[in-house]
C-alpha cells in the first residue's frame, strides 16, 4: 500500500458517529456477485457437472449462518453445466456477513467445498465472506455424491456402499494451540453389511493420519465420527478424511469415500498457561467512498475483533491523519472473545488534500491487552473535485428532402466541453412525445473533441417541432445536463397541387359511332409552378375498376397529355374525341401525375371518374 502526505485541509470533525453491523448512513448501494459450478463426485474432480442444485446467497449479523437473523437476498439452481450466479445490490456495509450455501438435492452427500478468495469453507455447504469489497466473486465449487439403493433384482449381487459427509470444524477458525473437534457423518447406503474398515483424518500432506476403526457396518446404519485435536499451529492446514483408505471393501462407489477442508488457524495464545486478558486487533479499515469532493460525506469503517482470552471492555477509536491532525472519535463497543465489530465515523474535509487516515484503537491504553502493537490501521481518503464529462450540441441544421420518398435529415456537431472522457451514450429524436427515428449510439467522445452525426426522420408533422436529445439514456455522468437537449421547428416545403376540378362529355347520350369530346379541367392549387406534369384521360370497363386492376384491359384510351407549365393557382382545360364502338356502361377517369413524379401538399385530388352509358350498337 502506498500513502500520502496530507497537504494542510480544513476538517469538520463529527465525534461520536459509533455504528455496529447494521449502521447504512452515507454509504452507497454497491453490487455483489458471487459464482461458481456445482460438481458430481469428490475434489479435485471437475469433470462432471451437476445442475439442478439451488444455491443461495445469505446476508447474516452473525459469523455462523445457523445462529444470527440471516436474510434470503438471491437464490439460484445450477444449470445443465453445473454453473450458478448470486446477484444482489445494496448498502456494502448492511451486512457484515455473506454466506453461500447449498442445499444437496435429495439423495447426495456433499463431499467439498472450495471457497473464492477471500471467502472461508464453513463446512462442505456454506461458504462465508466477512465484509467483502463490492465486485465479483468466481470460482466458487461444492461437489456432491449422489449415493445409490440396494441393487436391482436379479443382479445377484448386494454390495456395501460407505460415504462420509457433513464435515464440520468447531471452532472454525481456532487460534494457535487451541483444541478443535472435527466431526463427520458415516453412513452404509448399500444393500450388504460392510466388513471391518477403518476411518482416517489426515491432517496437511506427509502427516500421519489418526484413525478410528470399525469392526463393521450394517446397512442402512449411520453414524458420527468425532476426533479431538489438542491444537494445531497457525497458518492454513488441510483436513482430509477418507473412509476404508485401503480398499478393502468392494462396494457400489468409491468416489463418496473422501470429503476434505481447508481452515485458518490463528495466532494468539491459548491454553492453561495463558493470561486471561483481552486483545483488541485491528482487522480492517475501508473509506466509503474513497473519493470525495469537498464538502462531501465519507464514512469511515474499522473492523475488529477480539483475539484475547477475556472480554474486552468499551473504549475509543480515534481516526487522525498521518500528520497527526485529529479528526474524529467514536465509542468501541464492548467484544467477548472472538467477537467482532465494525464502527463507523463520518468524516468531513473542506478543501482539497490527499489525506492518510490512521485509525487508532484504545490510543490511551486504558483497556489491558495481551498485544498492544496490533492496534492501528492506515487507509487513504481522496478529497477533490470531480472531474466529469459534458456533452453539448455546438450546432444543428434540418435538411429537407429533394422527395417525399427521402427522410428529413438532422445534422448535428457534438463537444465533450469537460474535462474527462464521456462513455458511450445514445442521442434520441423525437416529436410530440414519441420516437421519430431509431437511436444513435455514439461509442464516446474524449474531452475537448467533436463529432459530426446525423439522425433521419422518415416523416415528421410540421405543428410538433422536433426535439434532440444527446445522452438521453443517461450513461454518463456529466458535470451540466442542461445543455443536452435542442428543439428544432420547421416549415414544410413550398409545393404545387394539381386538382381534376370538372370532367364533362359533349353530349349528354352518347351513340355509337358518333364522336363525343371529353373535356377536363386541372388547376394548380398549390404555391409553386409545375412544370411537365401529365393527365391521362381513359374510358374503362367498370368492371376492371372494380377489380383493381391498374394494367388494363382498357376498352378505349388516349394518350397521356402533357402540361407543359401550370403557375400556382392556374388553370387548364383539356379536350379529347372519344368515337364509341360498342354499347354499354362505362367509366371515363381522369388522373393528373399519374406517374407519381410530383411531390404535392395532397395527392388525393388528381383523379376523377364520370359515369356514362352508350347507346345503339
């Protein structure tokens, strides 16, 4: 660890600010992962996954999840590839416990259990974390051995079956020379009475086991085992217990003869011969946030714990800089031995510092301890203003489109104005209170740099404006959210609008074989000229209007008739002979732009249809 030279800071000292286990004042939600794999078998083996087992993530006041108000706070099962994962977000200091424990299925034996760091193996189905740092815990492992019934009918065979399971060490994490009991469950699942055997606890590699031996075994019969061990010295040791390590019994399987566990033994002293004294130890300390802004709120949280012989009474804590700059004090609260506690100060700076905390326990040494130099714990505290983002829109431009075929476009040019990169963030466009083209995401923009986008709105209404909006998700943090939105009014564009405003035939009843003129009048009612616009005059069956059929057969047509120039608000009449043929009923339509070419402020007034009925034939 490295530390800082506090530079002069102004303090604003909160005494007082004691808070045990439960205490969430100034500390924010944080997110807590934990995952691993569920096996089939016995460790090392990770070769055979075994889904459907649920596993569940505890939060516990309490160091043994069997004693203390634990909470359920996430729950999974395996997955066909034996995998799980816990997820569970809030105040990193609510719980100073988080257990992982698995429940066998039905029919199995757990057999081990392996612990991501810095989580402890409690027995073979719960892994313990004490006051764990936010983040991501993997490689978490419980093997299980699914044990067999009798064999089936007509094999001719019936076969013992041994497992050892439910491992536990009591305590758990003793101190040196203290006696620990290791117990285990020993059962014969088989059909057949196990021969003479033994059972053996081996403790770290090259040890000689201690064995227990048996002079058989019935099946069905269970059993626990128990060994008593005066005391171990400190460090991790390795507890390895197997059942007929010989194998001399033929039996069912043999993977669910191993179970095996990993414990930490302390330093301390222990036994007859050792004073009866507390001894407060400093565990931790952890600033929450570790950066601040001046003014702002840190919380301050030293774990500790007693690891003395006696119950240690209340005393103080006092937190000072490097510099010896006091700069708060809390009650410690009274700790039995092995107890734990968390206190918690809220500590304020109004200037700018690089500061070292030192948190001190029992300063005065009003509280008679076995081991005064293990009372002290250094962390450091950031106080600075925070350099963030911010994004802004230098300018905007709307295109409008050459054709109604083509979207609007909006041209847009970004600037991070602040003084740290900005992630990835999405720029919305919108009208009246809905999405006016899909989001763009822009992967990021560093301080100082621009960027040119531009966002398509296939057909906005002219009444509602437009309106942009840059990291309208809110990804990023910015040091000024005001600039990020931009309110885009159009017109729309000046346009003609060709109307058929009369059709009419020179005759009233028309005869076959005589002419009749059809004339038509197209005006131009909207604001701009039209140049080169058609209007097709045709005389059609009804029958083929009815059917939809744009192609044809046409029973008479004439060709399309060209306008070579209409202003806006003119007007022309148009004229064709038409010589019926044949009697009947028939339809003249007449369709101004019947190509489509010309983008108009209506397209529903270029046609119009007239009726007519010939006669003779």
């Amino acid at each position: 660890m490295s530390f800082f030279l506090a530079r002069r800071a102004v303090l604003a000292v909160i005494s007082g600010g004691l808070v045990v286990f439960l205490s969430t004042g100034g500390v924010l939600a944080q997110q807590f992962n934990f995952t691993g794999v569920v096996y089939s078998g016995a460790p090392p083996d990770v070769g055979h996954p075994l889904p459907g087992v649920t596993v569940s993530l505890y939060g516990d006041t309490d160091e043994w999840p069997e004693n203390g108000p634990r909470v359920l706070l996430a729950e999974a099962v395996s997955s066909p590839q034996g995998a799980f994962s816990l997820a569970w977000q809030g105040p990193s200091r609510l719980y100073p416990y988080f257990h992982v424990q698995e429940t066998d299925p039905g029919g199995a034996n757990s057999t081990g259990a392996v612990a991501a760091p810095p989580g402890r193996v409690k027995n073979l189905n719960t892994i313990s974390y004490l006051a764990p740092a936010p983040g991501t815990y993997s490689g978490i492992a419980f093997w299980d051995v699914l044990t067999l019934g009798p064999p089936s009918p007509g094999l001719g065979v019936s076969l013992a079956d041994l497992s050892v399971s439910d491992l536990t060490v009591e305590p758990f994490a003793p101190a040196e020379g203290e006696p620990l009991a290791v117990r285990v469950v020993l059962r014969n699942t088989g059909a057949a009475p196990a021969p003479p055997f033994d059972v053996t606890l081996r403790i770290d590699e090259g040890g000689d086991p201690l064995r227990i031996s048996f002079e058989g075994f019935a099946a069905g019969e269970e059993t626990a085992v128990r060994w008593e061990i005066p005391g171990l010295p400190p460090g991790p040791h390795r507890l390895l217990i197997e059942v007929d390590p010989a194998r001399r019994i033929h039996e069912q399987r043999e993977e669910n003869n191993v179970v095996s566990i990993e414990i930490e033994v302390r330093m301390g002293y222990r036994g007859a011969e050792a004073p009866l004294l507390p001894d407060l130890e400093f565990v931790a300390i952890d600033v929450v946030p570790r950066t601040v802004q001046p003014g702002g709120v840190a919380t301050v949280i030293v774990t500790l714990t007693n690891v003395g012989t006696a119950a240690a009474g209340p005393g103080l804590l006092v937190l000072r800089t490097d510099a010896e700059q006091h700069v708060a004090e809390a009650p410690l609260p009274g700790l039995a031995p092995g107890g734990r506690a968390d206190v918690h100060c809220v500590v304020v700076f109004l200037e700018e510092a690089e500061v070292t905390l030192v948190a001190l326990l029992d300063p005065a040494d009003e509280i008679p301890e076995l081991d005064e130099e293990n009372n002290s714990g250094r962390a450091a505290l950031w106080v600075e203003k925070e350099t963030l983002p911010d994004l802004a829109i230098l300018g905007s431009s709307l295109l409008t489109p050459l054709s109604p075929f083509l979207p609007w476009i909006v041209s847009l040019t970004l600037e991070n104005k602040g003084g740290a990169p900005a992630g990835a963030f999405v720029i919305s466009l919108g009208q009246g209170g809905t999405a006016a083209s899909p989001p763009l995401v822009v992967n990021g923009l560093l301080p100082g740099a621009s960027v040119d986008v531009s966002l398509f709105a296939p057909s906005p209404t002219p009444a509602e404006p437009l309106v942009v909006a840059i990291d309208s998700e809110n990804w990023v943090k910015e040091s000024d959210e005001e600039s990020n939105a931009l309110s885009l009014s159009f017109e729309p564009p000046s346009l003609p609008d060709l109307s058929v405003t009369s059709l009419t035939l020179s005759v009233a009843e028309p005869q076959v074989g005589v002419p009749v003129w059809i004339s038509v009048r197209v005006t131009n009612e909207g604001s701009v000229a039209v140049e080169d616009a058609n209007v097709f005059i045709v005389v059609v069956d009804p029958a083929v209007l009815a059917a939809g059929d744009q192609e044809g057969p046409w029973l008479e047509f004439a060709a399309p008739i060209v306008l070579s120039a209409l202003d806006a608000g003119g007007g022309a009449m148009l004229s064709v002979e038409w010589t019926p043929m044949v009697a009947g009923t028939f339809v003249v339509r007449v369709v101004a732009d019947s190509t489509g070419t010309l983008w108009e402020t209506d397209e529903t007034n270029n046609a119009a249809d007239l009726s007519l009925t010939v006669q003779g034939g």
